[in-house]
C-alpha cells in the first residue's frame, strides 16, 4: 500500500499540467504523507450529488490524505488511504457519482520492498513515470468534519511485483480524455481505468 508520495511542482506548474487555474494555493512543492493537506483536482462540482453539467470547471483544492474507517473497522482511529475493493458498500455511493472522485497530482510514490537493508530498514522503493513529470493517480473524496481522499488500487505491474508489491496506485495515462473520463464518466468507463500501467511507463528512481 502507498504510504508517502511526492509532488516536487508548486500550485502553478500543476495548473499548467492540467490546464487550470492555480488560483491562491500555497502548495509550493514536497513529500506528502498521510494524514497531510495536498492539492487534488475536481470536477468542480464535490458539493453538488448526482448527475449534472459537465461543464463546470475543473478545480485545485486542498485535501486530507485519508478517510475515517467504517464502524466496523478494528482500528478506528487509523485512517483508509486507499480503495481496494471498489463494490464495499463503504466506497460503492462515492465511487459511483463521479463529483466525488478526483485526480491526486504527484511526481513519484513509495512502496515498502519486500526485504531490508544492510541496517535492517525496510526498503523503501520510489516510482516516477517515464512519459510526464507531474502524473495523476485515481483518487475518491469522502468527507467527515475535515475533507479527505483516498487513493485507488489496481493489480501491480511487473515493475512493482519485482519490488514484492500485489497491489499499487492507479496511474491514469497521461491523456485528458482519461482525466476527464475519471472525474466525470459513468462509472463502468471510469472502472475501466482501474488497471496497472504498463511497466515501460513507470521507473523506479533514487529517494
């Protein structure tokens, strides 16, 4: 599961990447962790339900990484981080009305490797993508007292399975048809974008 991703782009280099307006967000660049503000993408349309114009537009604002856990969770203080079963009635109303999904800008992630170091630290292994510096990862906003979102989840690729990963984040194509597709596509189009990235898309980089 990811737990800490980059987004080494100030708010105006990623309103360029995806053709908005920065307006007055202070996001100036850095690691983000969970349970910390980062800049997401929306449709523009997260506080109205249901189906609508499509042609509102798109907007940078801040969210939590992280969502408080279902009553039945064990941990109740653990944020989720992420979606791996995009049918549990715990995703199901978000997932299906896209003014709740959005897209998580970042310039790499990390996943936790199967074996150590010499020191006996986890490896730790960074990804960027080969074909954009700033990419998009599918993400859903679920709101409590404070606005967050988790990121999805699809099979790894080879890159990521070499590294002792089953699952990793959805890394959308760097298309604004499938951008587009995500945020505001019935949801048999957007499910179709939950799938692995092809491995020549992804490298693995120095932390």
């Amino acid at each position: 599961m990811t737990v800490l991703y980059r987004l080494e782009a100030d708010a105006a280099a990623i309103g360029r990447t995806f053709g908005i307006a920065a307006g007055d967000d202070p996001w100036a660049g850095g690691h983000v962790a969970p349970g910390s503000f980062a800049p997401v993408i929306t449709a523009g349309r997260e506080f109205i339900a249901g189906p609508g114009r499509t042609n509102q537009p798109w907007r940078m604002v801040p969210r939590l990484w992280g969502v408080p856990p279902p009553p039945s969770a064990h941990d109740a203080a653990r944020p989720v981080l992420s979606v791996r079963n995009v049918d549990s009635p715990f995703w199901v109303g978000n997932l299906r009305n896209p003014e709740f999904r959005c897209l998580v800008p970042a310039t790499a992630f990390m996943e936790w490797g199967s074996g150590t170091d010499y020191e006996g630290r986890r490896l730790r292994h960074w990804f960027a993508c080969t074909d954009q510096r700033v990419f998009a990862m599918a993400a859903v906003c679920k709101d409590s007292e404070v606005p967050g979102f988790a990121l999805l989840t699809c099979p790894a690729n080879a890159l990521l399975r070499q590294a002792g990963r089953d699952v990793m984040p959805v890394v959308l194509p760097a298309d604004r048809s499938a951008w587009y597709t995500w945020l505001h596509g019935a949801w048999d189009r957007a499910a179709a974008l939950l799938q692995p990235c092809p491995r020549a898309v992804l490298r693995e980089v120095e932390t």
